[in-house]
C-alpha cells in the first residue's frame, strides 16, 4: 500500500475478519488479530501470505498484538 492508501493489497484470506496489523521492525512479518477461531486470538505471517501462525489460544479475546524492540545486550 501506499503512503495515501492508494494501492492495497489483501494479504489474508479466510471468511471472519483480520484487522489491526502491525508490521514487524524489519518489515517481513505482521502480527494481527483474527476471529477465525470464534473469538480474537492473535496471528504472525510473513508479509506474503506464508506461515500463518496463532500466537494465543485463550477463551478471552486476546488484542493489541505489537512488536517490541529487540534487546542487545552491551559487550
């Protein structure tokens, strides 16, 4: 997509909604929520589709998936 939001792309495709994405620090995953499991659980792919992974499996909704920066250790 565009920075104007001209040019979207659909990068998942199943029946319930997928929403609030954000996208990894390197720019090659998304973590985002879905409902395919009956309630919101939380998802990481690479940016074309692959490896769908659930992160959570909860009977809560879980939300507010987010990347957090990566830790290094001083030498």
């Amino acid at each position: 997509m565009n920075a104007d939001g001209s040019a979207q792309t659909r990068v998942t495709n199943n029946k319930e909604d997928d929403f609030r994405g954000s996208w990894s620090p390197d720019g090659t995953q998304i973590v985002f929520i879905s409902l395919r499991d009956g309630n919101a659980e939380i998802y990481r792919m690479n940016t074309d589709d692959s490896e769908q992974v659930n992160l959570t499996n909860s009977g809560g909704q879980d939300v507010g998936p987010a990347w957090q920066p990566t830790f290094r250790a001083s030498p």
